[in-house]
C-alpha cells in the first residue's frame, strides 16, 4: 500500500514546499505520495517563495511547480503522516483533528532528532537566505531518518 506524507507549515510557501520537495526527491513515488499545505490560507494557489525554490536548486532539487492550499480536516483521511514545522502549526492541526486517531497522525518533523524536545523548524519567511539554508538542513537531517522509518 502507498503510503501517504503531509507537510504543513503556516502559509505553504517556505518551509513546507522544501520539505516536500526533499522527501519527493528521496524516495519511490510508487510507494509514498508527499504532499504539502498550509494552517493559513494566506498564499492559496501561490508558488513558494524565491527563496526557498532557489534554496532547493542549490541542492539540486525543482519546487518550481509546487502551488500553496490550506490544510483541510479531509487530510487527515487522505494522508497517514502529517509532519508539521512548529508548535504553532501543530496546535493549529491539532485543534481540527476529530479524534485520537486524527491526532495520532501528526508529529512535529523534528522530533525524529530529538524526541520529546518540541525542537521547531524556524520560520524563515522575515529573515534573510540564510535562514531558507538552515532550514533545508535541518529536514534532511530529519528525512534521512524519516526515510528509514518509512521504509521498514
Ligand atoms: P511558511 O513561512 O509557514 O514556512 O510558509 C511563512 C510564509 C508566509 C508568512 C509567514 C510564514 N506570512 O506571514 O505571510
């Protein structure tokens, strides 16, 4: 069975479109489909931010295509992971969740380097380029471990 991966962020054109976009590019797409959106609905339809599509192709990577959507409640019946950047995104998921296995689905995508800390992928959004690389270091720490968890 495919399995199905959402990452979520607050406006789905930063954060969350690299995270797709790195995980697309590390894994078979027969067998998990990845997907992205945002807790706002602030850029809907939009392509991510420059920084973060010339941050991917540094690495090699095109999210050029990407375009942003709201989170929805129906993603928790479309997707079996949702990984989210921050604490904010998580309790703004997790208020929409209708149940246990609604809030079972979602992690915090750092908590794969350290378990129990709430660590935070930074929003780059106000800062400079520097922050787009950081923060494209830091998921492909997390999806290096991902990776493996996934396929077992
Ligand atoms: P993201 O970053 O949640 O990583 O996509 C942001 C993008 C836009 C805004 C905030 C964060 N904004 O305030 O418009």
């Amino acid at each position: 069975m495919q399995k199905k991966i959402l990452m979520v962020c607050l406006g789905n054109i930063c954060r969350s479109p690299l995270a797709e976009g790195i995980l697309a590019s590390k894994i078979d797409k027969n067998k998990i489909l990845v997907d992205s959106a945002g807790t706002s609905n602030w850029h809907v339809g939009k392509t991510p931010d420059p920084r973060s599509i010339a941050t991917a192709k540094q690495f090699g990577i095109d999210i050029s295509n990407q375009r942003a959507r709201q989170f929805t409640v129906s993603d928790f019946d479309n997707f079996d992971h949702i990984y989210v950047m921050d604490n904010s995104n998580y309790n703004d998921v997790i208020s929409l969740a209708r149940n246990e296995e609604d809030k079972q689905k979602v992690k915090r995508i750092l908590d794969v380097l350290a378990p129990g800390e709430s660590l935070e992928v930074p929003d780059p959004y106000y800062g400079g380029d520097s922050g787009f690389t950081n923060v494209y270091k830091m998921l492909e720490e997390a999806f290096d471990i991902i990776v493996k968890e996934l396929s077992d």
